[in-house]
C-alpha cells in the first residue's frame, strides 16, 4: 500500500514545506486541499512554486475547491463557476505533475426527490465537462462519494458507481464517509477507484477520527493500493500511519 496525507493536517504551512515533511516521514503520496492561501488560481501564477515541485519524489493528488462551490446547484451561476474553478485545478494538476484531482459531486438545499433527481443530472453534466477537460491534459478526473445523508449526492455506492460511469471518471473511496452509509464493503467493489480517503468513525456522523478510533472494519485497508489520510491534525496523521503499517504487516 502507498500512503500519503491530506494538506488539511497541515493547513497553512507553506507547499514545500508539507512536501519536506512528507519525504521526510516516508510518505509516498500527498494531496493538496485546494483551499484558502492553496487556491489553484493563485498557484497557476506562482511560477517559483511549480518550479520547487520538481526536487521532491512523492506523487502529487489535488483536492478541488469545493467550500461555497455546487456542481449539482440549482442556480447556474454557481454550476458555472465551480466548472471554471474545477477545470483550474485541472490546469494546476497539468502545471505541477500532479496525477489525480478529486472534487465533490455536490448537495441540494431541499430535501424533495424532484429537486434531487435534477441536481444530478445537473452535476453530472457539469462534472462530466471537467472529465472531457481532464483527459485532454492527461489528468484524471475523480468523483469523492459523500456521507450517507440524504442531501448528498452519492451516499452510496449504487449511486457513487452510477454517478462516476455517467461522467467517465474515476472514484475516490472516502472510506469514513463509506462507513457512515451502513454499506461500507459495496464501495470497495466500485470499479475505477483512483484512491482512498482513509479515516474513522463511529458509524454514525463524519468524524474524521485517526484510524482505530472508531468502529470502522481495518481489514478492508487491506483492499487499499494507494490511500491518503484525511485528517486535522499531523499528530494523528502519524499515529494512523504507524497503524495501518502495523495491520497490513499482520494481514
């Protein structure tokens, strides 16, 4: 299995500071949260930055921006501008090397079945433009599945499948998510997953817990080829590494 982390543990240190702690503490992978100072269109005109990336051997995942954002909004505007900021962080990922982008499939403010069906068709056509956008710059394009409530689109893995066939995408398995759907082993049987979000739960909300902390099943991290763990706090970022190497030793 290869690990990285999430740039969330870490928020608001400088880039190539995360990438030096990441080599430094053996992690393969790291995903940037394109979030805040990390904006995509602030890092496509820092050339310095770009330039950096390249003295460091960990292959790099982007999370798009998704805070304020809405593929499957009801209000075009809003679908508009978070296609434009998507398709940014496809230009970045191009720009840095980066191999994989992630972003949300989105959520509706209503809870009625018509509103829902029409926010994902909308959000599958938004995100399926993103996917077009992506292979032509030979990135790939990944579709996160969301906890399991009924104002997230793909709370589960029908739906999560479905949704990634429609755009011709790829999937990220947040696996604390996956855990709160009462579902958690169908989502490893989803074709085309990219990677894995790995955290911890109790079943019940996003908890975001180091791994072993909640009542999530580790013997499916065994199923795991590349996993970034999602996390606040570096600390537990470690202390979930230090686990999970110690579990596949043991499987």
């Amino acid at each position: 299995m290869k690990l990285g982390f999430s740039t969330l543990a870490l928020f608001m240190k400088s880039l190539e500071e995360m990438l030096k702690i990441a080599s430094k503490d053996g992690f393969q992978l790291i995903e940037i949260l394109c979030e805040g100072p990390y904006w995509p269109r602030r890092l496509l005109e820092n050339k310095s930055f770009i330039e950096s990336l390249e003295s460091y051997d960990v292959e790099l995942f982007l999370h798009a921006p998704t805070i304020d954002l809405n593929p499957a909004s009801i209000n075009q505007g809003i679908r508009e501008e978070t296609k434009k900021q998507t398709m940014e962080t496809i230009e970045l990922a191009y720009n840095i090397g980066a191999t994989t982008i992630t972003t949300h499939p989105g959520l509706i403010h209503r809870k009625e079945e018509r509103i829902r069906n029409m926010a994902l068709e909308f959000a599958k056509e938004t995100l399926k433009d993103c996917s077009i956008y992506a292979e032509d710059l030979g990135v790939k394009l990944s579709i996160e599945n969301m906890p399991g409530r009924y104002s997230y689109l793909c709370n589960n893995p029908r739906e999560h499948e479905e949704f990634i066939k429609a755009c011709e995408c790829s999937a990220t398995v947040d696996i604390g998510h996956a855990n709160t759907t009462g579902d958690l082993e169908n989502f490893f049987k989803i074709e085309n997953i990219a990677y894995y979000h790995i955290n911890d739960n109790n079943g019940k909300k996003d908890e975001h817990l180091p791994v072993g902390e909640g009542n999530l099943n580790l013997k499916l991290l065994k199923n795991v080829k590349k996993g970034i763990i999602e996390l606040n706090n570096y600390e537990n970022v470690l202390k979930s590494k230090s686990r999970i190497k110690k579990l596949i030793e043991k499987l």
